[in-house]
C-alpha cells in the first residue's frame, strides 16, 4: 500500500520536511509518496493543498499523511478540516518551551531558514566560496587559511563533505587528494602537514573504492584491486605517521562523515573516535 | 540572560538541530548558546553530557535547555534525569504514526540522514559533481543536461543556489552570469535560450548589488550605481523577453531561494509567483 505524504510550512517547508523524514523512516516497510508544499502561506493555497488531499485519498484509497509547520492558525485550520491524518509538529513544544523561557512566542514563520543574522549568513557565503575556489588541492598555500582539511584518496568522499560543511557550518573547508604525486614522494605535502592540526583523513574499504573507480574508469590500472589496495594502505601509513584522524567514509553519507568531522573538531583530544 | 542549548542525537542530530532552531527562533529575544552533541550513542556519553549540563546550569544559573531525538530508551533515561528543560521531538509522532499507519516503529535511529536507498544517494553526488562541473557558464552545451539553470547578474546568488540544489533534492543545477558579452550582444547566449522551459532569472536591487560588488572592488566601475542598475535593467529586459521567470534574491537566504524554485518547477506554469 502506498501513502502520500505532504510536507507543509509557510515558508520554505526545511523543517517539516527533515522531521517528516526523520518519523517516516521509522517506518520503512511503508511505500510513501513524498510531496514537497512549501510556501503554503495564503488561504487560497491552503483549499489548493485541500484539492490535492482529496485526490490523493481517491487514487490512493487511504486518507494523506500531513507533516506541517504552520503558526498561523486560520491558515492551519483549513489544512486541519482537509483530508488527511494531519500532524502539526511544534504544536506540543511551542508552549512548554515558553514557560521554561517566560517569553511569549512571536508566532512568526519562516524565521529559522531566513537570513536573520547577516553575519553569519555571510560566514556561510564566504565559506561556500572558499570550498569551491579549494577544491581538490589546487591552492595548497590556502591549507593554512582553512577551518578544516580533508585529505584522502581519489573519490573517497571529500568534495560534496567540504561543500556540506561549508554551507551548513559556515567552516571554510578545503580538500587534497593523495595522488601519484604523493605516493612518488612518500609523504603528504608539506602544506597539509604543516595544517595537520586540522587535517581529517578520509579513508575507504578497497572493495569500495575498486567498484566507484570501476564506475569511472572501466578496466583501467587505476580501478584495479591492486592499485586501490596500495593507494588506501600507503595514505593510511601517512596518516599515521602525522597522527591524522582518520574517518571510513565507506557505507556513511555526506551528512553522516561531516557530523563526525564536527565532533572530532570539537573533542579535546581531535580524534574521530 | 543567556541559555545554553544542547541538539542531542544518537546519530547525525541534523533533525534535532533543524528542529531546535526552528522553535528557537519564535524566541528572538533570548540569546541562546548553541552546542551540537551529534552521537550520543553510549551510557557513557549520555552521563559526560549531563555533565556538561551541570556545568552549564553552573555557569548560566539557569538549567539548559536539550532538544533530543533519541530512540534508545536507556541512554535517553540518562539525559531525562539530567539536569536540563529536556525536550524529546520524537515522542508525540511516533506513536500516532504507528497506529495511523499499522505498522510498528523500527526504533533504529540514525536512519533518516544515512545511505537507505544507494540510487538516490548517488544521484546526489552525481549532481554535486555537475554543479561543479557547470558553475559560471564553463560550459553552456551542458544546460541541455540540466534540470535547472540558474541565470543573473554577477553575485546574485547563483552558486550557493545551485549547490544547494544539488546535494539536497539531487538536481542537476548548472548556472550563467550575464556578462559584459550578453551585455554587448543585447541577449542571452543560445544555450541559455534553447533551454529556457527549466531555466529561473535570478535578480537583485540594484542598492544591494551596489552594496556587494562595492565589498570586492571598491570604488571601480563594476560597482558603480549606475553600472548596477544598468546590468540588473538588462538582465531584466532580457529575461522578459524569452518568458524566464525572475526571483529577486536581495533579503533571501540560498534556502529559501531554493525553495521557490522548487516550487516554481512543480507549478503548471513554471511561474516563481
């Protein structure tokens, strides 16, 4: 059985979406239909919303599933008479939260993915910037200027991790891949050893990293078992050798290796464990 | 007064966070002390946080605040019996689902922001890579390719937006800055015509623009108010002309930028109104 499921909200719709997720995959034997409704901010839409509610419920032949943030309420109460199993989700700590604070809430929306504070959302911009103009290695003089350096072989996961740190931390992140260069030299370059107080190394099983290279270049030396096998154990060695922390990127998504990267970053000691 | 505020997970905490701050903000009068406790997945961890709670209602004499979406009983009893506001976002939801559903909750945790469905993580990473691949109009054949083009200005906010796109709904998001060449030729380069049903206009105040081009070269002609206004007239006129729908990006965050292109996309006409 299938069941539709609208994430709604005033505005950009981030947090009903990410907590609707979040319950939903609780519950995975479930085929859901995810429908994405943000800026649902004008009664009119909300009766829209309601249309589609309707024909979800005859083409599914079970009643839509509504995960919403909506603080204003005549808005909400049309969504409420729509349809559907509907769960407003701060509703049970909007209040509870205000007596712990003694301050009333301002009962505004779209205020958490707003820019509300320019500076650090212009931290967030500049950071983005600098991941993009420090991608892969090109200026290792900037290692020094960074917030945080991912190093480890080819496509074990360091771009779309820098840009993720970048743009939801606002850490100006850089990266550089272990080349033939490196494996030549023995060593990671001196630019990366000299920063290693906030060097992270990404490392990755070789079975893993022969089927993504394999995807990539079909048959090449550079895909074979050998080749990923040595690269992986030779960035290990160096790794060591600077006591580099070191993450398995192997099974983990972006979210997932950057989250760790922050709580080494913080952890008195650096370490990923 | 100030209230320490912990996000507190046994995996990622991204949930926790974005949740957090999105009830935060309806209290902007508070001045909260953010600290993101990703991992808690230990007896042993849970004891070190409260801990730290203990150190924080120290500090600001008034207890912390935690937002939590913890799955395991025993190391949520932990920080339960801590001395903190403790709020648990998942325990009005869970159990209406299940009934709602008729399926009882997996109570696995780290589920939501890890790799469940490797197709769509994978999709992804590809459209990082493209975004990458095709910021700045490097190569205008791509736009074929993509799902969505992002077209303005110089710094109206195309990259992050197109970034954002990518790794989080996985579209192929490729960008043009309307240049002095544009300028020049009075038009919009063919690539960007020919794919004008997925391509959005980005635009900006030209008070705005002034303000930003002015931060990378003061006193030159590209920041000029009259160059700005000039660029931002164009480009509009340009945009007009081909059908292209405009977003005016000057008090918008990337989120909410990429919010209503998204749901631009998915209206019948393609409009961003």
């Amino acid at each position: 059985m299938k069941r539709t499921v609208y994430f709604v909200s005033e505005s950009t719709g981030i947090t009903a979406e990410t907590m609707g997720l979040s319950l939903l995959s609780q519950f995975d034997t479930v085929d859901f239909e995810q429908v994405y409704m943000p800026y649902i901010n004008t009664e009119a839409r909300a009766r829209a919303l309601c249309q589609r509610m309707n024909e979800a419920h005859a083409r599914d032949d079970v009643r839509p599933i509504v995960f919403a943030t909506m603080l204003d309420e005549e808005i909400a109460a049309i969504l409420k008479q729509g349809d559907c199993f509907y769960l407003e989700l701060f509703e049970h700590f909007v209040e509870p939260l205000s007596v712990e604070l003694g301050v009333a809430p301002s009962r505004e929306s779209g205020r958490s993915h707003a820019i509300t504070k320019p500076s650090s959302y212009t931290k967030r911009i500049e950071a983005i910037n600098f991941a993009m103009a420090n991608d892969d290695g090109v200026r290792p003089d900037n290692f020094r200027h960074a917030d945080v350096v991912l190093v480890g072989v080819s496509r074990s996961g360091k771009t779309p991790t820098c840009l993720y740190l970048a743009m939801h931390y606002g850490l100006r992140a850089a990266n550089h891949p272990i080349t033939e260069e490196d494996f030549e030299r023995g060593d990671l370059p001196p630019e990366v050893i000299d920063a290693r107080a906030h060097v992270y190394g990404l490392t990755i099983d070789a079975q893993r990293l022969q089927a993504i290279r394999e995807e990539r270049r079909r048959g090449s030396a550079y895909a074979s078992a050998e080749r990923c096998r040595r690269d992986i154990r030779e960035a290990q060695t160096m790794f060591r050798r600077h006591n580099i922390s070191v993450l398995n990127t192997s099974n983990q998504s972006i979210e997932e290796i950057a989250a760790q990267i922050l709580r080494a970053m913080k952890s008195p000691n650096g370490g990923t464990h």
